[in-house]
C-alpha cells in the first residue's frame, strides 16, 4: 500500500502520513458488489476522460465553454452542466 500511495501522490502526501492498510479502511477499494458506492468515481473518471478528449480535438475554443461548466457545477445537476459543452462529434 505504502508503495501503491507513493507511486499514486508522489510527494503530494507527507511520507509520515502514508498508511499501509488503507485499502483495509477503504472495503469499497477491491468491493465491486458495492456499484452505488463506486458509481461517482467511475462517473468522475469517464466524464473527465470525455472533456480531455474535447480539450484535445477543439484546443483553446474548449476552454471558454469549459470555463463556464466549472461556474455552474454544484449549483446545477448533471444534465445540465452536460449541456454547457456544446460540440458535436
């Protein structure tokens, strides 16, 4: 675990604060059963993944529309802080 947090965070974490049974205190780590728990995060990834892949097709245009669904997220659901980014592929 120990080695798992130092490749993951660099020297973002104090190395007196790594934990070698995290994924002990962590069960939804290594529990796929628990989708509801695990859905944010591959929400999260998946989503980020798809604005990178606009980032990289449309360059600087993307970031004034990007700029604008960073404004409305936690103020909006979902739907429509998806509809901010308005590209068709």
């Amino acid at each position: 675990m120990i080695n798992a947090e130092k490749e993951v965070y660099g020297e973002g974490l104090d190395v007196n604060y790594l934990h070698p049974y995290m994924w002990i205190c962590k069960s939804h780590y290594y529990s796929a059963e628990e989708s509801l728990y695990n859905f944010p995060y591959t929400f999260g990834l998946l989503f980020a993944k798809g604005l990178y892949a606009m980032y990289v097709k449309h360059g600087n245009e993307f970031v004034e529309n990007y700029d604008k669904l960073l404004e409305i997220t936690g103020k909006n659901n979902i739907l429509e802080i998806t509809k901010t980014i308005r590209y068709r592929y």
